[in-house]
C-alpha cells in the first residue's frame, strides 16, 4: 500500500494530501519522504493544483516523525549529515502554491519538518504537538529552528527541552500562534479545505507571489539557522544504541497543557 495518498478536485484546484501510514502513527519512512519530494515537485508543473491540504490517515496522528526503523547510513564527520526529511517540505522543493495543514491527534518530532514549511497549521480538539529528541537522547535542531518561525522563543525551548513528559493541547497552540484554528473533533480537514478554496479561486500569480513574499521575510534567518543544525545533532546526539535503550525505557505518561 502507497503510504502517501492524494485526491484533487479539479473544479476546485484543491489537492488534499494524506500521509497514509495509520497503523505506524504515519510515521515516515524512505519511501513517504521519496513519495513527497515528487509530489511537490509535481505540483510545481501542474496548473490544475493552486492550493494543497496535508493531513495525516486516522484519528491517533498527524504523524510522529521519522519512523525508527529506517536505515539511514551516516558518514563518520561532524560535518556531514544525511537528514531523510531535510528536504520533504513543499518549500524544500521551491513549491510556492500555499500549504494547509491540518492536524488531528499527536504531531511531534520530524512532523515539524512538514508544519514548519505549511502557510498555516489548523488543528482539531484532539491536536497535540511535542518533540521528544532530548528524552530520547538526541538534539532536537531542525524541528526548533523550524517551530522558533511561528511561535515565542520561549514556548518553543520549552516544547524542545520538556520532550515527551509535555504535550501542547491544541488550545495552547493557538494561544501561542503554532495554529490558526482549533476546530471540533475530526473537523481540521473540513476548515482547510474550506480555507484552501477560497485561496484557490483567487488568481494564482497573486496567490504565489504572497506566498513568496511572506516566506521571503523568514529566509535568510531560517536558512543560517538551519546551516548549524547538522553539526549539532552530529556532535550532540547520543549512539544510536543510547537512542534505542532510552526510547524503550521511555515513561508513558505525559503532561499536557
């Protein structure tokens, strides 16, 4: 089964994008992060497309990350790093038709790779967003370069350094700018879509040439950032066999607020 599904509404010109790894949380694997780099990169040549949704498959996740058991070989330097999702974002792959994403059930770690690059984020009653790096032994780089564009310095240290014994409700996201709207129980879906319709039906040069500009404005703060993280996870993260013996060891209560 294709782990990425997608449906367009020609009339509307609204492509709705689905990770669609429910039974492993939709955690992303290498063949999803392939699957989405050619999907954006698709959606660059075709017309029809002027607005997309991202969401996640069933009611637990929008997606918790990188899934664990992917086999990333790394070359022995702190100055090199081989990041599956690095590049799995819409503006990784110089897509500037706007991004919705809506979320249900837990966002955390990699999925920031994926938020951190959608126009805006709307999220239902049962959203909660965290990173569990630190717990896990590891440095927590892209994902806080990534959150410190949407929200205060200090929710986002917060978030980083709490790993998995905190849980942002989807409330607080909205409280601190994370998300745009907090809507009923399954109903994330339904407001992006609505949102990207809208969007949609506007002429697209005026809609991508927004979007550039409002992207134009993080640029060169978000790209110096992100040109330090592979160094620090390199030189900061724990063997990957610490990693494995913390995150079976890990504690399976958390607090949310």
């Amino acid at each position: 089964m294709t782990p990425l599904r997608t449906t367009t509404d020609k009339e509307t010109g609204v492509a709705v994008v689905t990770l669609d790894r429910p039974e492993r949380l939709n955690a992303i694997d290498l063949e999803m992060t392939a699957r989405l780099k050619a999907l954006w990169a698709e959606f660059r040549f075709d017309d029809t497309v002027r607005a997309i949704v991202l969401t996640g498959a069933g009611d637990r996740a929008f997606s918790t990350g990188l899934d664990r058991d992917a086999e990333v070989p790394q070359p022995e330097s702190p100055y090199m790093l081989d990041d599956p999702l690095v590049s799995i974002g819409p503006k990784a792959s110089d897509l500037w038709k706007p991004v919705i994403a809506a979320v249900n059930g837990m966002a955390c770690g990699g999925a920031f790779y994926l938020l951190g690059e959608a126009d805006f984020v709307i999220a239902d009653e049962t959203a909660t967003f965290f990173d569990p790096h630190t717990t896990y032994g590891m440095v927590s780089a892209y994902e806080s370069v990534y959150l410190a564009q949407r929200m205060p310095f200090g929710e986002v240290a917060r978030m980083a350094l709490m790993g998995t014994a905190e849980r942002v409700s989807a409330r607080r996201a909205y409280e601190v700018g994370l998300v745009s709207e907090v809507t009923g129980r399954g109903e994330a879906v339904t407001a992006a879509v609505r949102c990207a319709t809208v969007i949609a039906s506007y002429p697209p040069a005026a809609v991508q040439g927004t979007v550039r500009a409002l992207w134009t404005a993080q640029e060169a703060t978000r790209s110096t950032a992100l040109s330090q993280a592979p160094h620090l996870i390199t030189l900061g993260n724990a063997p990957p066999e610490t990693q494995a013996e913390l995150f079976k060891a890990r504690h399976p209560t958390s607090r949310t607020r």
